[in-house]
C-alpha cells in the first residue's frame, strides 16, 4: 500500500452503509471510481477485491438506483471517505541516471 492507500481491496473505512438485495446483505463502498458493492469477506482483507475491480461499475449503480438509492447524491455525500494515492515525499530517481552518478 501506498501512503495506506490499498488501491486493489477493500477497508473498512470505505464503506457507507450495509444493504440488503434479495436477502442478501452487501456492503455499499465507495472509491475514486465510484461506489460498489462487496461482502463483509472482502473487507480488510490483504487481497485484492473482485467487486471493486473486476466488474463495471455501472451494474452496481443501476441496481442501487432500481432500489430507491440516489447514486450520485449518494456519492456526494460520501466522496470525502476517498484516499487517494501520492508520491512519496522523496523525489523520484531515475535508476539510469543515479548509476552514472555513482560512476563519477
């Protein structure tokens, strides 16, 4: 992770609310692509989370607008939960040019 952003999983500090479909609770998430839904096995875990990135986000919104949610009011509320991933606070060094100045 970078700066603690896990840019591939899910933590715990990205979910908004639990919701139910069909019986089945899911976990509204959000992240700088938007907001998905997971599983409770899916949080904090040091895995990747296939429901963030390996569907199109847009099945996720109609569903939850189809359900009486307000996506985009919805994403409003809660962009400020989003970490976003920074440069480190060290300047980046470019290996080729560092290995010739070791060579003066």
């Amino acid at each position: 992770m970078l700066d603690g952003v896990n840019r591939f999983g899910t933590t715990a500090d990205m979910i908004i609310q639990e919701v139910e479909f069909d019986g089945e609770k899911k976990l509204l998430a959000i992240d700088n692509k938007g907001l998905y839904l997971t599983d409770q096995s899916r949080v904090d875990k040091k895995q990747a989370d296939i429901n963030r990135y390996g569907v199109d986000r847009r099945v996720f919104w109609d569903l939850l607008e189809e359900n009486g949610f307000e996506t985009v009011e919805l994403f409003e509320e809660n962009k400020h939960l989003i970490k976003t991933v920074t440069a480190g606070k060290s300047k980046m060094v470019n290996p080729l040019k560092a290995s010739k100045r070791s060579m003066k």
